[in-house]
C-alpha cells in the first residue's frame, strides 16, 4: 500500500487503440506504467507507433481499451473534466487559431479551471501567472500578441500557461517539432528545471531521441513488440533502446549513449 | 505588478456618449420637422406645443429607435458569437439558416397564398403575421440545422450544413417567386429589404424581452468562449465542456437573431461586419471587452444607418438593408487596408 502511494502515474494493464463499428483496434497492450511525482519523462518511439494514442489515453481524449488509469491513485474514469483539468495541463503541437490575444491573456486563460464564473482573476490567480512568467522566464513578452512572438517565445509562453493552470502534471506533444536545436535545448532544461525544482511530472513525447537520453529522468519506449519504461541507464544495460527502430539503418551506440548511423 | 487586462473604460465613456448622441439625433429625424426643445420636453413627458409632435415622437420616433438599439446590439453579438465559435471570420448571424427560414415562412405566406388558393385576412399580412411566419420558418430551417450539428461532431460542418439549407431554401423560395404575381413579389421584396418602423410597443416589449434572455444567456458563456479562442483541444483540457458551450451559442444566437428577423426582416451586414468594425477598434479578442463593445457598436451603427435611411427630411425611407451595406462595406474595407491585419 505504501508504495502504490507514491505513484502519481500507474497503469494496470492498459490497453490502447480506437474502436471503430465492429472491432476493436489495438495499438498496444498491457502497459504498466508507475511513475514518481517530479519526473521528468520522454516518451519515446517511431512515427504511427502510438505515441499520441497514449497520451490522448492518459488524458482522457479518448477511452482506454482495457485496463485502468490512476492519477494521484484516483481512477481516470472517476474524473469530471474540470477536476482533471486541475491535475493535468497540456501542451499541444498544433498552431493556435488566429486572435489578437495578448501574452497576459493567454497565459491568464491557464487560471480557467479556478476562476468563478466569469473567469474573475483573484490576486492569487495573479501570483500564480506573476510565477508562470517568472518560471519561464518571459515577462518581457506579457503585453506583446501572442502572434508577434517566435516560435521559440511562443513555446515558453504555452508553457507558462500550462504552469499558470498550477497542475501536478503537465503533458507536452512533440513541443519541439517547430523549434531549432538552441530553443530545442532550452525547452527542454527549462522542463527538467520544473520538474526537478518545482515537482512538476512532466512528460514529452518526443522525437529528440540524442537529447532525452541525456536529460530525461525516464523514459517510455514504444516499438511494435513492446512497450518498455525505466529509468534511462537501466534501459541502456538491459539494450532495450536498439528495439527502437527495427532497421539495420540506425544503431545505438552504448557506449556513446548515443544513436548512431 | 502583472499588468491586468487592459481596461477600456473611457473607450466605453466616449461610445455611450456616441450612442446618446445618435440617438437624439436619430428621434429628431423625421418627415416632420420638430424643434429640438419639444422632443425633449415629449420624451420626458414634459408640455409640448402641438400633441401630434408628442404622438409622433413616443409612438414612431422613440419606438423605431429603441427596435434599431436591440436590433443593431442582437445581430452584432450573434454575429461576434458565430465568428468566434466557427472560428470564421466570414461568419454571421444567418449561418445558421435563420434568415433563410424566416424568408421561407413569409415567401411561403406571401408568395404561396395564390399557390395554395388560400384567402388570407388582412391579420396574415400585418407585423404579427408576418413575424409568426417568419418565426415559423426560421424554427423549422433552424431546427433542421441544428438536428444536423447534433449528428456532427466536427463543427465547421455545421457551417457548411447552414450554408447548405440557406441554398435549399432559397430554391423553394426561387419556384415560389416564379409562379406569383407582381404585387405579390413586390411585397416580399419590402419584406426582405428589412425595416425598422411600424413596431408598436407591445411588439417592442416582446422583443426587449427576448432579447434579454439571449444576452442574459451569453454573459453564461464569456469565460469558455474566451477559452475557445486557443481551439477546442486546449478548451476541453482547461475543463471545458465544448458541447455545452457550442449548444448555449447556438441557441443564444437562434433566440437573439430568430426574433429580431421574425419582426424587422434579415437584416444584412450589420451581423458580419460590426464584429470586424469593433474589433479593429478595440485590438482586443477577450469576450469580456469585446461583447458590450460589439453590442454599443452595433446600436451606433444602426441608428446611424437608419437615420440615413430617413433621407433626412423627405418623405421617402430607404431600405434599411441597402444603406446598411451600401456605407458598411466601404467601412470594412477601408479599415482593413489601412490596418492591414485582422485577427477575429
């Protein structure tokens, strides 16, 4: 009991994919993931593989197949949307739609699942966005448009919103798939400094497979046959990440700790 | 200190001073010259030198400018509510197949009368029988749609299912024109021009009221329109119930555009470009700002369009919806070269 008490993640047998008409469509299976408050987790694995079938499986975008999801020891599925969203904050890929919304503003709109009705923003809620900004170190950009900003900026600015909605867990989409490899490497010191600072459980999926081997606290390895998770040098003794791309292309390099041609 | 959201106090003082303003000017308007003092004195009850000046003002003037306030606010807020729910900028207050049904229900009264052979009293061509045809059809147009976006869970698609009603519509309304006569066409064409006027309170009380639940209804959703404006993913993970939202849109627009339509006609333009209008004036996407900005807006506007449509002292009144897009569009377009970018 004591143990299962530290997990702010865990799974039971899960089993992910999509239910069309007839059947079931699994993607994979008896996933059993346990995973430590202020972690900072890459899940990893080739494109199609499933990787944001998971995550929209743990964030409860769509239903497992099998299998039960706890948070902080709370079944999933006893979640209303607004508790979740005081538990798990996201960060998606996609481009945002067009509006003149400025920084503040749309960090501010992180407070949401705490504000009253008409989204009246408390002095809490205001040192709360006040740290969001400080965390990321973007109050410069508080009264641009978010539109004015780079790519870069805007990263650091979805991210202030996701901490601004002050959850214990926060979950990124390839947060780094428009950036260059300096905004790449800053994205992701500042997630290990949330994480390791301020236990934050973060997880990325990710395609910067040199970069998590090296910062990642864990990592969650995705491939056809199986899905494998643990701390990264454990992974790298037991050779689990050559499983990773089934090609006789790219091979990991142990000793390197490295991918490598 | 965080910097708060920008706070739009004396854009506000200046607008409702503006409004005022219109409004007066807007009273004192007519095919009767009436001296300035003596409006005054009527519309606060006070001793006026001629009592017809006094009959004119309270039951003509002061009705058609208060019809010309809900209306103007009613289809600028339906029309913000649209844009930013379909996330269009083309989108107004009719996409929903509102206009279309209300043309429906009175082509199908007006027009059909001599298809169908009916005798009609003279009950079905006044402003109550027009409105519940109207009503009639815009209920079964917009029922249909929203049948549709129930089944759908994309919602663009129920742009394009609106759009596509609003062209079957107008199909059936095409055959029907096509086998009435000329009188008969003239009057609907009247109708479809829109007008202000010949409201009597009563039918001003039924408005207001209506009007009332609608707006009490979009206070409900600022928040999660606000939230709406980072896209439905981001919505749904800030706890956002998206569907519940999208139906309170739907039918706060449905409430406020079926009956302005149902007792003024399909007003066009207003719905579409007050939005664009205010929110090149105020840089600002936040619902919060935006709503009541759109809402003063859209009465300015309004009056404005319908003090032109007056042509001021002479008999004639001009069809309100001609002189809305006949000095709207110049508008939009001027704003939009100038500012170059609009976001919605």
């Amino acid at each position: 009991m004591k143990e299962a008490k530290k997990h702010i993640i865990k799974t039971t047998n899960l089993s992910i994919g999509y239910t069309s008409k007839k059947k079931n469509i699994v993607i994979a299976s008896d996933l059993n993931i346990k995973l430590e408050a202020g972690k900072m987790v890459c899940l990893l694995g080739k494109n199609g593989i499933g990787k944001s079938t998971l995550l929209r499986t743990l964030t409860k975008v769509q239903n497992a197949l099998d299998g039960d999801i706890y948070l902080n020891n709370q079944n999933l599925e006893k979640f209303s949307n607004l508790e979740l969203a005081k538990t798990l904050s996201l960060v998606f890929t996609e481009r945002l739609p067009e509006s003149s919304l400025t920084v503040f503003e749309l960090v501010a709109l992180g407070r949401q699942p705490h504000t009253n009705w008409i989204g009246y923003l408390t002095n809490e809620d205001m040192k709360i966005i006040q740290n969001a900004f400080k965390k990321t170190k973007t109050e410069h950009l508080m009264n641009s448009k978010f539109y004015e900003l780079s790519d870069g900026q805007l990263q650091r600015v979805m991210i202030a919103r996701a901490l601004a909605q002050n959850t214990s867990i926060i979950i990124l989409d390839e947060p780094t798939a428009h950036l260059d490899l300096h905004h790449t490497i800053n994205t992701f010191s500042l997630l290990k400094n949330l994480a390791s600072e301020f236990n934050k459980t973060i997880i990325i999926s990710t395609h910067e497979i040199n970069l998590a081997l090296q910062i990642a606290d864990e990592l969650w390895l995705m491939s056809p046959q199986k899905f494998v998770s643990g701390k990264t040098d454990t992974l790298i003794c037991n050779n689990e990440l050559n499983s990773l791309f089934d090609s006789d292309l790219i091979k990991f390099n142990k000793s390197l700790k490295q991918f490598t041609i | 200190m965080v910097t708060a959201t920008k706070s739009y106090k004396s854009t506000f003082g200046i607008l409702l001073i503006i409004l005022l303003t219109i409004c007066l000017i807007n009273i004192s308007l007519g095919s009767v010259f009436i001296p300035f003092k003596q409006i005054i004195l009527s519309l606060i009850n006070g001793e006026v030198d001629k009592e017809s000046w006094k009959t004119i003002v309270l039951n003509y003037r002061l009705p058609k400018a208060i019809t010309a306030i809900i209306v103007g606010s009613g289809l600028s807020i339906s029309g913000l509510l649209m844009q930013t729910l379909f996330r269009n900028p083309l989108a107004g207050p009719f996409v929903l197949g509102i206009s279309s049904g209300a043309s429906l229900g009175v082509a199908i009264l007006i027009l059909g009368a001599s298809f169908f052979g009916a005798t009609l009293t003279s009950f079905a061509f006044s402003n109550w029988g027009l409105a519940i045809a109207a009503s009639l059809g815009s209920f079964l147009v917009l029922s249909a749609v929203m049948l549709a976006a129930v089944k759908v869970r994309n919602t663009m698609s129920i742009l394009i299912i609106g759009l596509m009603f609003g062209s079957l519509t107008s199909a059936i309304i095409s055959i029907l024109a096509y086998f009435s006569s000329a009188s008969q066409l003239q009057q609907y064409m009247f109708w479809s021009f829109g007008s202000l006027g010949n409201l009597s309170w009563l039918e001003i009380i039924v408005l207001a009221s209506i009007f009332i639940i609608g707006i009490l209804l979009v206070v409900f959703i600022i928040k999660p329109l606000n939230s709406l404006l980072l896209g439905e993913n981001y919505a749904v993970s800030m706890g956002v119930n998206v569907k519940s939202t999208r139906n309170i849109t739907l039918i706060a627009t449905s409430l406020l555009t079926g009956v302005i339509t149902a007792f003024s006609g399909p007003i066009a333009f207003i719905g579409l470009a007050v939005p664009h209008i205010t929110k090149l004036l105020f840089n600002t996407s936040n619902h919060k700002t935006l709503l009541p900005a759109v809402a003063i807006c859209g009465a300015i506007i309004m009056l404005i369009c319908d003090s032109i449509a007056q042509l001021p002292s002479s008999e004639f009144t001009l069809p309100i919806n001609a002189i809305t897009s006949l000095f709207g569009a110049p508008i939009i377009i001027w704003l939009l070269v100038r500012k170059r970018k609009v976001y919605y």
